[in-house]
C-alpha cells in the first residue's frame, strides 16, 4: 500500500464535520478501496472551541483557511468555507499554487473565479473537483467531465434548488400560498431567513454556470443568465398548470442555439407525465442530452451535510486512487485555454412553448381579440380557454388561459404588449414557458 | 502533449462501428480533452469484407480477437465480441496478463468470471472498465465504483432490461397483450427472435448481478438470483395495478438484509407518483441507497450502437486521461482478494408488500375464508377486494385482489397452499411483490 493521501480541510460546518466523521469511522474500508489511507493533517473554521461531535486530536489546526492552504503538509486542500471571495479564493489559489489538489464544494467561488483557476491548477499539475459544487450528492460534474467524453451536449436542465422545489411542491399538493409554504421551508431549515438568493433563482444560477460550462466547453458567464425566481407563481398557476398536465418546477436550463447559448432559470411548465415532473421536495435533478449518449436524468439529494461530503469524499477518492500528479482532468473538461469563449443567445430569440394567464374584464369579443394578437404575431395556440373552478358574477374579471405552440419569446412579448393596449387586462399577464424533455 | 492511446477493438458490430465511426470523427476533441490523442490501431470481427461505413484502411486487420489481444501494439483492449466463454473470455484474460488495460460491454462475461479477471488485472496493474455491461449509457458502474466511494449501500435496483420494459410499457398504454406486444417488440427491434433471454429475466440477472458486487464489496454471484420473468404478466395485472395506483416494471433488486443479500429479478409493483414508475419504453434506470448519499436515480438509454459506444468511450477517454499504471481503481470497487463472499438471503425470507390476485367461483364466505387464511398466516391486509370491470353473471368465477403490508415471502406462500386446499380457486394464483423507494 502507497503512503497516506494527507488532507487538510478548511471549513467544519456541516458538511466538514459531517465529512471529518466519515473519514475517521471509515479509514479501514475506505484504505481498502483507494489502496492508501486518507489522513486528516490538519483543519481551520472560525470557531476552535465549538463541539462538533468529531475527534480533532492530533490534527494541526491552522488559524484560517490561507494559512492552512500555504502552509500545511498535505497532498489535497478541502475548501468548505463558501463564498466567491476571500478567504475562500485566496486560500484555493495558494494551495493550487503549490501544486496541491483542491476540492471544493464553492459554487459561488467557481461560478466568479472557475476558469482562473482551473488554469492555475493546470499550470501547477494540480486537480480542481468540485462534485458537491453542484446538485449535491448527484455526480453530474463526474457524468459530464468524465462519463461523457467525446459527446456534443445540445441542452442541460435541471432542478437545482431544494427550496424552491420544496415550496413549489408543497404549494401543489397542499393548495397553500408561496408565502405559506415559504414559511413552512424556513421552519424546517430548507430555506435562509433571507430567502432571496434561493428563491429569485441566483442559487440556481450559478450552479447552472458551471455545467455550462462543463457541456459546452465555453468560459464560465454566471452573470449573463436570464433570470426569474418563483415568488410570482401562485396557486392559481399551479392549478391550471395541473388542469393542462403538467406540473411547475424551477428550472435552470443552458441551451445550445443557432445565436448561441442560451442561460436561463425561471419557473417552467414541465409535461406531468415526464420523469422530471414527479421529482418532488428537496429532492435535485438534472438533465444532460447529447448527441451519443442520448438523454442522461439523474435524481439525488442536492444539499444536506451528508450527501454533500458524500460528493467531497468522492472527490477526494479519485485523487487519492490515482498516483500523484499521473492524471490529466481538466476542471471544466478541456485545458482552460482551450475553452471558447462563451456567445449567449439573448432571451428574446428562446424558442418554446409557452403558458399565458390573463385576467380580462368580460367584454364581448375579448376571446377573438385575443386569438387575432397571438395569429398577428405568428403565435399558433395550442389552446385557449377560459379557466374558473366556479361559477362566478358576470361581472366579475375572467381568466383566460392559453398555451402556445414553439413560438418565439420576442413574438410572445409583442403580443402582449399589444394586448395590454387593449384597455380590458386587469393586472399582470402572467407568462410561463414550457420545457419539454426530448423524449417522454 | 504525451504519446498517442493506442487502442484495439475487437468485434464490429453496432457497437464496434459506432465507436470507430466516433472516434474518427472526433479526433481532435478527443485529444484536446484527453490530453493525447486516441488511435486505433488493430481491429477483428468475424466478416472483414462488411461494408461498416467507417474507414478501416491504416488500421491492422487481426484473424481473431486472442491474438489481437495477445499480439496488437496497443494500450487498451476493447472487447465487444459478446459472450461469456471464447474468444471474448481468452481475449480478455490475455489482454490483462499483458498488463494492457481492458474496456468491455460483456456483461455474460463479466456475471461468469469478472472476479478472476479483476484478479488478473490487478496483478498486472491494468485496469478493467465496463460501464457499457450495465445499463447502457447510463453511468452507474462509475457512481457505484468512484462516486459512492465510502459510502454503505442497502440496496441498488433498477429497471435493466429495455425489451421487457418496452412491453409493460405498451401492454398499459395500449391495453395490448403481451403475446401482441412482444410481436411489435421484434418487429421494431426491440427484442430478438428468441426473446426468451430478456423477458425471463436473465439478462437483468447478469447485470444485477454485477452491480451487487460493486454495491456491496462481494464476489459474483450471478446463478444464485431468484428469477421470475414478465411472461406470467397479464393485462389484468396491469389494470388492476393501475387501479390500486401502481405500475408493472421488471426490476432486478439487489438488497442487503439480516440473513444475507438478497439478488431477485420479478415483476415488480411500483408506486405510480414514484419517479422510477414513470420510465417508459426501453428506457433503463437505476436507484442505489445508501447509507451517506442518500437516494440516487439514474436514468437513460440501457442499449443501442450510440448509447453503448458513447459508455466504451467514457472509459477509453479515463485511461487516456490517467498516466500508464498510474492508478489504483480495483475493478469491483475493493481489490479483488479483499471482495467478501456472497451470502445469499433466501427468497423466502424476503420482507415487503405483495399483490395477489385470485380467481374463485362465486361461493359464500369466499372473502372470509381468503381473510382468515391471511390472518393465520400474520399477513395483514392493506386492502382486499373484487375486482371486476363489468357486471358479470353469478355463476362466473369472480377475481379477488388484496394488497398485503409488508411481511414475509414464507407466510404469502403458506397462505396461499392453504387456499388452493379450500377447492374454490380457478386457476393459479398471481402474486407480484411490491417494493417502494425509500423516499417519494
């Protein structure tokens, strides 16, 4: 057996304490399979005194993360601090610098800072992993930085965020409001008391920037996504979402266009009796088609301190399975300098289906107003309806529902611009697209 | 960058000349992610005067796949020849004791003498990938193998057959028989003319087989799987399943329990809102759950030319990545002299729900009777009812279906001897076992 992989882990959360556990209850079984033992060197968090129910005697603590990085000495660099600027980024730098494996589970960190140092990890012979990254305990960096080899992507979509999912499925089952499920996911700890970064979709975001990047071989662009959170869908969206068949997930989606790549996140209509539609809860899934393999679906635990170290230590076993520096994995598939730059097709030329809820004074003729604004602009409807579960005042403002054929967003968004011109909306059109798996 | 990957497959078939076809195209991507390029250097295949439409001129034309293994310049042997004795078996085994590594989509292969040739392997540093044996293009040897490293697996199944699934699915949609469905299966391709190797379920059986030893670190043990294949599968079945909210699927389990590991491969019923009860057609998937993970679904395409090649690839693609000798990944996730022996849990001993459906003639205190016999047995039922489509006359036999809770195989058989005694019964019973994901 080879000497020991020697680490040294900075952050000790949840998941670094979760991961420290692991490695100390499973040395025996985890030197049998990777052919050495994974030692913990050495250790830095915030707190020193903290209990966290693990053993760190006889494990170096270092007073931050940079100064561990630098200075330890250790074969690989855990970074499980968080966040896209220091100590995290200067730590990962430093210990890549030094030629030292990293593994993080930062996706802020490599969302602004991916390439940069991917590069410095070639430069130095160093790998960069970053499986918990994305999706949690879902290997979706392995399937499409390894698995995948030699195979063009043409989209990848997922469900990346746990609290919205959650609150999206609670909503649907429950018949309760966003602000009432949103509550419930804050009361069980899947949602921040500032909710914002999860539920406007920037979680989502940079998690998609990464597989972007991963599927088309292009720079990382987490700041030119189209983006849209979920605090506008109401129930009333997931009924008729339901009364049409299908069901409304979050969705991160990065598409391969004639005009470019195409980032977006935003609420999506997904057919309820595709195999996404039924992924409920916390629960991630993402989405990889491609041109050999096909379409690839994988569903896991996307957070939660356990399957996150699941990723990290799975991470850390490819390393310590190989001889030092004897593999060539560049981070983002192929050596940052080869990766293009990244063309993104705007928003506007997105060609889809599209679900379109407009509340409407009841006035003679709006119906075929509404059908001439959409055939103006080249919209062929699937379906147009008028959507109430009861039977209401005439006077009272009616719902009207249509569903599109692949039509254009730009078409979409003149129709109903031209339709707000009409004098009889009430409120805001709410407008939701459709996303469709390519096959069942 | 470093030297060429020089490569010999063996067997150009669908396979064989799709992966030629890719890698010829793909050139110069390949090299770029791989860090080198990948040249084939010495093909076989029984008839070398087919027209494959890949250009073969420049590449070494070998009589027979031994002494291509035996003889070629080459670095990695690719064995798609099929089969689980010669030339496949001695071509592999004299690959490895040249110490060049092997890539295999031969699951009869591996389900006969995996162990010993992962023992080969490892004497001679080499490495034996196959993740096409295993559900196609879906990356399940590498989440078991590399991702889940650490991890404690209870228990991996999955829907591993795309004929059976094909025909289930269709019975259901279309109301079709089987006898119907499995003819429009051969007509579309989808199943051989002697379909019997799928749909008794042997071939879910060599690739379950498979995925035990990798799940839970034991030796092959591919003859002691309790088998029951979808040819027993009526559309009543199927309809009354739907009723009661279940779907049909083939499933190979693979469950670690008190007694042992239990290997089964039956029709199965699964929760209809469950995410694997939506995968349709020849679609495979895979669940495995574990102990630090979590739950993990894969799902994607178990066969074809593309889907297989795009996996043989994947594995060419990480011996390229990794330096000559320069990593340690035993073949079935521990060195093969480390691997436990299997210990089988009986059939009998098998714990969970069962759906069983009767014809009786149409006597007073039939249902009691059935009730009390399942009583007496310490079956407790989750329904029990008469289940009929239509009104019927009286004097036909009428079908009984009960749902139990969980309990034990032993007991359902006991039941079910002592009513076949009472004399009312028409026929043979039907029994399919259920069995729930953990979660959702």
């Amino acid at each position: 057996m080879s000497d020991a992989l020697k680490i040294g882990i900075a952050g000790l959360g949840t998941v670094g304490a979760s991961l420290v556990r692991i490695l100390q209850d499973r040395h025996e079984m985890l030197a049998t399979t990777c052919g050495r033992a994974i030692e913990i060197m050495a250790v830095t968090a915030r707190d020193r005194s903290r209990d966290r129910g693990v053993n760190l005697a006889n494990i170096k603590w270092f007073d931050d993360a940079v100064s561990l990085a630098s200075g330890a000495d250790i074969d690989v660099f855990i970074e499980l601090v968080g966040g896209a600027g220091d100590p995290a980024y200067s730590a990962v730098k430093a210990a890549l610098q030094r030629g030292i494996h990293v593994v993080t589970a930062n996706k802020a960190l490599l969302a602004a800072h991916g390439i940069e140092l991917a590069g410095i990890a070639e430069e130095h012979g160093a790998l960069l992993n970053y499986e918990a990254a994305v999706a949690g305990g879902i290997p979706v960096i392995k399937a499409l930085r390894e698995s995948m080899t030699g195979n063009t992507v043409s989209r990848v979509y997922g469900i990346m965020n746990g609290t919205c999912n959650y609150i999206l499925t609670k909503m649907e089952k429950e018949g309760l409001s966003f602000e009432d499920c949103l509550k419930e996911a804050q009361r069980l700890g899947y949602a921040e008391a500032d909710p914002a970064f999860d539920i406007e979709g920037n979680d989502t975001a940079h998690k998609l920037s990464i597989l972007t990047s991963l599927a088309f071989g292009t720079a990382i662009a987490a700041d030119d996504i189209y983006l849209e959170g979920i605090t506008n869908i109401s129930i009333e969206d997931i009924q008729a979402a339901a009364d049409l068949g299908y069901r409304i997930k979050l969705l991160g989606v990065a598409q391969r266009t004639e005009s470019g790549i195409e980032q977006r996140v935003h609420p999506t209509m997904v057919p309820y009796d595709s195999v996404i539609a039924q992924v409920d809860g916390v629960t991630n899934a993402v989405a990889i088609e491609s041109d050999i393999l096909g379409e690839l679906l994988m569903v896991g635990p996307g957070a939660g301190g356990n399957a996150t170290a699941s990723a990290v230590l799975g991470d850390v076993a490819d390393i310590a399975k190989s001889r030092p520096g004897a593999q060539h994995v560049p981070a983002f598939g192929r050596p940052a300098t080869a990766l293009l730059p990244y063309k993104r097709a705007r928003i506007q030329s997105h060609e889809g289906g599209y679900f379109i809820r407009l509340k409407v004074l009841d006035r003679t003729g709006v119906f075929a107003n509404i059908a001439r604004h959409m055939a103006e602009n080249d919209i062929s409807l699937e379906s147009i309806m008028q959507h109430s579960k009861h039977y209401v005042d005439s006077a009272e403002p009616k719902t009207i529902i249509l569903v599109t054929h692949a039509t254009h967003e730009a078409s979409v968004r003149k129709a109903i611009v031209a339709i707000k011109g009409e004098g009889y909306l009430v409120g805001e059109p709410q407008v939701i697209r459709i996303e469709r798996p390519k096959a069942g």
